[in-house]
C-alpha cells in the first residue's frame, strides 16, 4: 500500500515543509521569542527587518531558500528515482 501512496505522501511532505518554513506568526505565538531557546529563522528574518538590519536579514533569507531548494531536490530526486525503478 505504501508503494501506491508514495506519491501523495511526498507531496504531502513537500506542502507541510513549505508551511512549516513560512510560518512566523504561529511561532512567536507558540514558541515565544527567547534569543538562543526558541527563536528560529523565519522569527530572526522578520524581527531583524523591523530592527532596521536588512542586510542579516537578506542573508538568513537566502539561507532559509538554498535549504527549502535543498530538500526540495532531494524529495524530487526520491520521487524521479522511485517512478524509474517502477519502469
């Protein structure tokens, strides 16, 4: 049954990661924002843009893209890997 549903729970994997990494609102609500415990990248990308420090916030941006491209490509890679093998 897994194999047939691969797909779906790929794609599945794909969004949920997506709205995880844009999330920021949900997470100053639910995590707070303690410097060093429970700040993450999306809370320090928005509070150092209203701080004023755009050039920090720009890198930790193009961070947070080259990982969200990274996984991306993985879970494209298991994807095209699995629809060859089904060949």
């Amino acid at each position: 049954m897994f194999h047939e549903a691969r797909y779906g729970i790929l794609s599945a994997v794909i969004a949920a990661f997506g709205r995880v990494m844009a999330e920021v609102g949900a997470i100053l609500i639910v995590g707070g924002n303690i410097a060093g415990y429970t700040r993450v990248m999306t809370t320090t990308i928005a509070l150092e843009t209203d701080k004023g420090n755009f050039e920090l916030a720009v890198a930790l941006g193009i961070i947070l893209l080259a990982i969200s491209f990274a996984v991306n490509a993985v879970l494209h890679g298991v994807q095209k890997k699995g629809s060859i093998a089904a060949l």
